[in-house]
C-alpha cells in the first residue's frame, strides 16, 4: 500500500485550507479504532472530513458518508463533547516535511483556538491527540506508556509534546546541482536506495516516479548515470520541489497506486480529495475482504471437519443399529443350544433355525450360557433403542453439512475483490454466521456497509436480466421477496449453489437460449462450476419454499424440469456483453 506521504499530505492540506477553512464541526462518528469522520459546514457546503491514524492507511482527506450503525467508541464520545459547535479555524503541518497536521478550533473565526487535534501519521506510530489551549492532552486515539516507548509518552493529563525532529538533510529547492549530485552519488548504491538515504520527506513513492520518469532505473547504481542522466534527474527534482512551493499538484492514477504530481500518470482524477479517498477505501477494504474471507473459510473448515466426524459416527452407530437383529438371533441360539455350552469357551459354533448354516458365537468364558444369552439380548435392545435417538440427530449434522457447505461455497465464489460490493456480500456472511451461532458477535461493532449487498446481474442474449445470489442473504431475498410471478428460479440439481433468477415481464416467454444461459450462471455459481455439465433445475418461484426450522438459503422444491447448465459458457456471455455496451 502506497504511503500518505509529505507531498500528498500537503496537497491535501492546501486544498482543504482554500475550501473548508473556515468551517463548523457539526457531528463526529467514529467508523472503527482508528478512523473517525468529522462534519463540516461552510456557508456553501457540507461534507465529512475522514481523519485516520491506521498504521498503513494514516490519512486525511474528504470522505465518505458514515454508514447507518450506531458509534460505540468512546474516543468520538469525547471529541463529541469538546469540538460540537466550534469552528475549524486553521489546518496546518507542525512545521515542512513533518507529517503532523495542527487542525485548531475556535468559537468563532478569527479568535484565539480553544482546542487542537493533532494528527500523526507516522506509520505503525500514527496517533491522533486532542489538546486544549495551553497544549493538554485531553484525550488520545491510542495511549503510548513509558512501557511501549522509551523515547515520547502520549497519555491523557501530560502535556502534549511534537515528535522528535527529522535529523537527517532535507531537501531544499536553492541547494545547488553539485551539492545534490555528490551526495547522491557518495557511495555506488542503487540510485533509489541512495535517493532515499540522502534525504528525509522523499517517499519511495516519488523517488520510484521520478527516476521512472527520468527514463532510470530504481534498481540502476549510481556510478553507472552519466551526465545527461542526473541532468534530468536533477530537473525532475527541482519540478518537485517547485510544486510543493506553487501546489501546481496534477491528481492521478499510476500503475501501482496514485501520485499528485501527474508523474506516471495512467489516468487523470478530477480532485485530489477524490482520488486520496479512492485509493485508501479500496485498499482497506481490500485487506478487509481477505483477512475476513481466510478467518471465514477457516472457521467453516474447522466446523465442517467436526461435523464430519461427528456424522460418520452417528452413521456408524446407526449402522450398527440396523444389525442388532443378528443379537437377537445369536441369544436366541444360544437359549435353544444350551447342552452344547461348556464352561470355560470363549466362542461356539452353532447352525441357525432357517437355513443351518453355522454362526460363530462370541463368548464370555466368566459367565454361563443363560447370562451370554442376557447380554445379548441386552445388547441388542440398546441398540434397537439407539436407532430412534441416532436417526434424528444424524439428519441434524447432515443438514448443517449441506448449510455450511453452501456457505462456504459461496465463499469460494468470492475469490477476488472487485467492488465495495464484494465486501458487503462477505460482511453479510459473517452476519448471518453470528446469527446462526456458528461465530461470536464482536463486541464492537465493524459493520460499515450503508444498504444491504446487492445480487449479480448479467444479461441473457435476449436482453433478459438474470440475477444471482451470492450469499444465503441474498438467496433468500431473491427468492422470496425479489422473484415475481413471472419469474423462473434456476438451482443446481442437490449440489450446493445459489439462487437464480431470470426476470420475465407479464406476458413474456423466455426462448431455449434464455433458459439455457440462466442454467449456465446456476452451473458458475455452485460447487460444480470446474464441471462440463451440470443438471439445474428450474421452475417457478411459487413452488419453491422454506420450511419452518430451515436455515438461510435453504429450501426445498417441486414441479421442477431440468436442463444441463454448461459453466465455460459464461465467459462468452461476458464477453458479448462487453462488446455490447461498447
């Protein structure tokens, strides 16, 4: 991930100090541990100002709207109870190339600040600290005790103190070509290692732009440059270093993330407020996505294989059950045989009364024939009983198999992040799994999706919507709420998979080709999609129900007609599809 580094936090700075200074804090919401939104008013506008102190996505920049779900951190209770009212006055760096950010808050325009939030972004050491106006800690994103800092303490009631200084050399924009050149090229090093130890505030983000844009490679020593090369080396570094003076900032869209400077660029942004929160929001909510998708499968993978065992035990155990009859059969030989019984045996060979065929008889040697036979009998009634409680409790284990197979399923379908939307789909899954009592609630809550996620929609080549479940929230809606009279409901054949839908208007019929492409995204969207063929079953949605005690995304069906559904075909109606819109 892309660091917010000094020359992004002054574009951001500069561009909030024109259009938001001054303005009125109006509400403070709190999205998790380490990002809150702050609602700003001027006379012409409102929006949300995201500040964040996380330890590889530190930033600030205008930002989305906070989702519907109640703030529980007690961090944005206190800044709720101190800032609510005031004006934001003033918005500026500590001091050049430190990423500290002074935003101070008056009763009014123009007076003296009664407060002051600090906002570090210092990688992992990222903090964010309100002080009043003799600089007292009032409240802290996170304390830093002496125990896990030896160098600066930040705790409530001490006084506020700016991090240590950058000790190493700056860059300067009147440092001459032959002092730079030298003490770049002090040691025959990779030129972007050395750019990077020769100076403070130069990220490996720009450095990696400008000796691209200079035609270099990062990886190039430095003994290796010739004239011309640090000739536009040096030009490119003077071009920084005028921007961050003129903020002449040019947004974008790179190859491996954004820049400020129009270096690289692969595609324009219109703001930089945009594209910061852009890029920052996607990669957070990538990480999200992946860390909640692994603890997801692996949770389902640890239940299944418990589950699993417990079936093939109960199947064991009913199988057993089915032949306690041959129990019954040996006491009652034994009973019959009783002259032929000698004490001390250990087994006996008796014929059967039907066809007098010999059956081995285990024996205990401690006990008669009469107490054998007891213990057969005995043994036999236990397991005749232990078939009326097994059966019961094996359908149970079977139906949470096929429940959380489906679930995970529909994990694996989420394989790749795309949209907001992914993350939803997924935040939804882990929702649904609390609900069932398969995961703990979280004691705070991390819900940050505003509406409920939305299905998969493709076009057949008819111009038909299909619409596809991607989790068992979104099965249920689409088959129960969504679907209308009109509409088919298309499911794999018992195989885990989710629900589709193709949409018909009153009156419309859907041709063979409708029908066969709905089978397809059916087929794509199970557990057989790796498959040639796959039989779907289609019928309509008032013939698809829910019975009571089911769980998510389960149902049963009838008057159902089948089709093989061909999941390689999919990617032709992607593709038809894209060169339509084209």
């Amino acid at each position: 991930m892309q660091s917010f580094d000094v020359t992004t936090l002054t574009a951001i700075c500069r561009e909030l100090q024109i259009s938001w200074i001054p303005s009125r804090l109006e509400q403070v919401y709190q999205h998790d541990r380490h990002t809150i939104s702050l609602a700003l008013r001027t006379l012409k506008k409102r929006s949300w100002l995201t500040i964040s102190w996380h330890s590889q996505a530190a930033r600030l920049c205008i930002g989305d709207f906070p989702p519907n779900t109640p703030d529980t951190f007690t961090f944005s209770d206190q800044l709720r109870h101190q800032l609510n009212g005031y004006t934001l006055t003033s918005l500026e760096m500590i001091a050049p190339w430190e990423r500290v950010v002074d935003l101070q808050f008056a009763k009014r325009p123009g007076e003296p600040p009664v407060w002051h939030l600090f906002l570090e972004i210092m990688g992992k050491y990222s903090n964010i600290i309100l002080t009043d106006a003799k600089q007292q800690i009032i409240t802290v994103g996170h304390q830093v005790t002496a125990n896990q800092s030896s160098v600066r303490t930040v705790k409530t009631g001490q006084p506020y103190e700016f991090p240590p200084i950058l000790t190493g050399t700056l860059p300067k924009l009147e440092e001459p070509y032959e002092r730079w050149q030298e003490r770049i090229s002090l040691l025959p090093k990779a030129l972007k290692k050395q750019m990077l130890n020769s100076y403070c505030g130069l990220s490996p983000a720009v450095a990696h732009l400008m000796i691209q844009t200079a035609n270099l490679d990062p990886k190039q020593s430095t003994d290796t440059l010739r004239l011309s090369d640090w000739n536009r080396l040096f030009d490119l570094w003077q071009t920084w270093l005028t921007i961050l003076v003129t903020a002449d900032f040019k947004p974008g869209w790179t190859e491996e993330g954004y820049t400020v400077l129009g270096w690289g660029m692969v595609k324009p942004a219109s703001e930089i407020q945009t594209l910061i929160n852009q890029y920052y929001r996607d990669q957070i909510n990538y990480q999200t996505f992946q860390q909640l998708r692994h603890q997801l499968l692996q949770k389902l993978s640890s239940l299944l294989k418990k589950l699993r065992v417990k079936a093939s035990n109960f199947t064991q155990k009913l199988q057993q059950s089915i032949e306690a009859g041959q129990y019954r059969q040996q006491g009652d030989l034994l009973m019959a045989y009783l002259h032929l019984w000698q004490p001390g045996m250990k087994s006996i060979c008796l014929k059967t009364f039907e066809t007098e065929e010999k059956v081995e008889i285990n024996l205990n040697p401690e006990k008669n024939a009469v107490q054998n036979a007891q213990y057969l009998y005995k043994k036999h009634q236990k397991l005749k009983r232990a078939c009326s409680i097994v059966e019961p409790l094996l359908a149970k284990v079977k139906g949470e198999i096929d429940y959380l197979e489906q679930v995970e399923e529909s994990l694996n379908q989420l394989d790749i992040y795309d949209s907001p939307q992914d993350l939803q789909t997924i935040q939804e899954i882990r929702e649904e799994l609390i609900q069932q009592n398969y995961l703990k609630s979280p004691t705070q809550s991390s819900s940050s999706y505003l509406d409920e996620s939305q299905p998969c929609q493709y076009i057949t080549p008819s111009g038909l919507e299909v619409w596809v479940g991607r989790n068992n929230r979104q099965n249920d809606r689409l088959t129960f709420c969504t679907a209308g009279d009109y509409d088919l409901w298309f499911h794999t054949q018992e195989s885990v998979g989710s629900h589709v839908l193709l949409r018909l208007e009153p009156g419309q019929k859907p041709n063979e080709v409708d029908l066969q492409c709905a089978a397809d995204w059916a087929a794509y969207y199970s557990r057989a999609r790796f498959s040639k063929h796959v039989p779907i079953v289609y019928t309509e949605p008032k013939y698809v129900y829910k019975p009571k005690g089911f769980k998510p995304g389960m149902v049963i069906y009838k008057r159902e007609k089948l089709l093989w559904g061909q999941p390689h075909k999919t990617q032709t109606y992607l593709k038809n599809q894209g060169e339509t819109k084209n």
